[in-house]
C-alpha cells in the first residue's frame, strides 16, 4: 500500500493524538494501518509514540513492530526492554516483539534480560531466544520455504511466539491429527510446568490450529497456571480462534479482579474479537468500573470497538486512513 506524505503525516497526529481529541480506539486504528503499510517511515512513526502514558497502547506499539518484522525496529525495542521503569506488560512484549523480527543480533540482550527482575519479562526473553534459535534449525527454515513457495492463504497470518507443533505447521489438519488422542497430547504438553515454556507454546498454537470445542477446553484449562504471560497468551489465541465456546472461560477471567491485569486485558480484547451479542455489556460495565485497572478499562474500550466492527459492514479495521481523511474533510450541514 503506497501512502503520501500527507497520509502519513495524518496517521501520526491520529497515532499519537496531537490534537489531544483522538479516541483512544481510534489511535489503536491508525497503529494497525501504519503497521499494514510495513515500511521503514511506519516504524518511525510508530516508535515516536513510546513517550505516551498508555501501557496498553505501548504494549501495542511494541507487538506491531514485531509483526512488521523490519530490523529498523530493533534500536526502540531494545531501549523499551532496558528501560527498567516501564511497564513489564510492554517490555515484555518488546522481546517478544525481538523474537518476531528473528534477528541474530537480538541474541545478547534476550540472553542479558534472562535474569530480569520481572517474571513475565524473563520469562518472553527465554521464549524468544527459543524461537530465534527454531527459527534458524532445518525444520524452521524449511517451513519458511514452504511457507514462501505456496500460494495458499495460512489461516493465522501473525508471526507468533513460538510455532505450533511439528504435526500441525500449517496446512489443514488431517483427522487424525485433531482426534480427542491428539488434543490430550497437546493438553498435556500444555499443562506441563516441568517443559519448556516454547515447548508448551508449541502445543497451545497447535490447539489454537485444531480449533475444536474440545481443543478450545484444554487451552482454557490453562488459565490454572501460575505465570501470567502464559495465561495471557491464552487468552491472546482464543482472541485469534474468534470461537464463542471460549467466551465462558475469557469472562471468567475478566471479572476476576484477583487475576494479572495483562491477562485481563487480552480476555477483554479477545472478548471483543469474538464478538457475540452476551458479551457487550461486560465490556462496558468493566470499562466504566472505577475499581477496574487502567489497562483494564481502555482495553475494553478498544474491545467494544472490535465488537462494534465485528457486527458492522466496514470491510476493515484497520481503516485509519478513512478516518484521517473524513476527520479532514468540512462536514457540510443537512
């Protein structure tokens, strides 16, 4: 997608709210556009918006460079993951976010931020080293081949933390890969604390992959674990399976007010991805609770949103480029 300069300029005051008006669901459409555009002057723009106050749209910002995957993001994911002071939720998805893009050169400072003093952080360096290091085997590289020789649309187009397991790469599963034998493997690789955490994501992106309602319970039955990121990254895939069997388990963990605001928040977006008619009023009453943590609160704005696009006509969400240009137009009176 070719942009002018004026359009870039407008999605940068959108992104970073220069008139002091913007939405913050706004701000989240114009991230998701400059991140479609996957160049060099997006990335730019997307890390001048680090100095802002929201550790929700920072964490954002964080996992659309990642996603983009151009080295020229890794000088501000590396500041973000050295700043001690920020928030855990975005650091961590700053390595996380090195762990996408796949450079080598990332490999000492995930190696350094192993012994960070936040779990979570720790915890995605490990997984991120982890997927490098896959990233670069035969098997990974001959997926990447694979991947780049064939004209199928993959059903998740993200680059994830780690990929699913061997059996389920990519392609439609074969039926004996998705029977009830298979998801009790993959449930139990899950749940197994004494595994490596990439080896357990291996097995939760391959349940996301079999997409069933009995591999949609036993990723749910990870939200018993004790690491935050992992239940986090649950919900994060539920938010990609976009199954209403899941919403049962993702309320659960919204309303629960004892549970890790990370974890919260992506059950509330992955609520709003999901998009059936029972959710909305959980959205907006943990979006007004005064009792309810920041991130809490705006991510279900941003979720009331999706919800809102999710029953609309808009052909898509990442529409900030209609935003800009009808914000700029005069409005002419009926």
């Amino acid at each position: 997608m070719a942009v002018g300069t004026a359009e870039l300029k407008a999605l940068q005051d959108s992104l970073l709210n220069t008139s002091g008006a913007a939405a913050l669901h706004d701000r989240f459409r114009a991230l998701f556009t400059l991140k479609s555009l996957k160049s060099d002057d997006a990335v730019t723009i997307i890390s001048k918006g680090f100095q802002d106050r929201s550790a929700l749209l920072k964490h954002e910002l964080a996992y659309c460079l990642g996603q983009m995957k151009r080295t020229s993001a890794l000088p501000v994911l590396e500041s973000v993951l050295r700043n001690e002071d920020e928030d855990p939720m975005v650091r961590h998805e700053a390595a996380e976010a090195m762990g996408a893009i796949s450079s080598t050169s990332s490999i000492p400072i995930l190696k350094e931020y192993l012994a960070d003093r936040n779990r979570s952080v720790r915890e995605t360096c490990e997984i991120a080293l982890a997927k490098i290091e896959w990233d670069n085997s035969e098997e990974g590289k001959k997926h990447l081949v694979e991947k780049q020789s064939t004209d199928a649309l993959p059903s998740y187009t993200s680059i994830d933390p780690a990929p699913p397991s061997s059996k389920l790469l990519s392609g439609t599963p074969r039926p004996e890969d998705i029977d009830n034998a298979t998801i009790h493997t993959l449930k139990c690789t899950l749940l197994d604390a004494g595994l490596p955490l990439f080896e357990r994501y291996r097995a939760m992106f391959a349940l996301r992959n079999v997409g069933t309602p009995a591999a949609v319970d036993a990723l749910a039955a990870g939200f018993s674990d004790d690491s935050a990121l992992f239940k986090h990254e649950v919900a994060f895939v539920f938010g990609q399976l976009l199954s209403p069997h899941a919403v049962p388990a993702l309320l659960k963990v919204l309303q629960d007010t004892s549970e890790s605001d990370m974890v919260r928040h992506e059950a509330a977006e992955a609520l709003g991805g999901i998009a059936t008619p029972e959710v909305l009023e959980y959205l907006k009453e943990w979006m007004t609770r005064e009792d309810a943590p920041t991130v809490v609160r705006e991510s279900c704005q941003v979720a009331i949103d999706m919800w809102e696009y999710e029953n609309s006509d808009q052909f898509q969400y990442a529409n900030g480029l209609e935003i800009v240009k009808s914000t700029a137009e005069p409005t002419t009176a009926a």
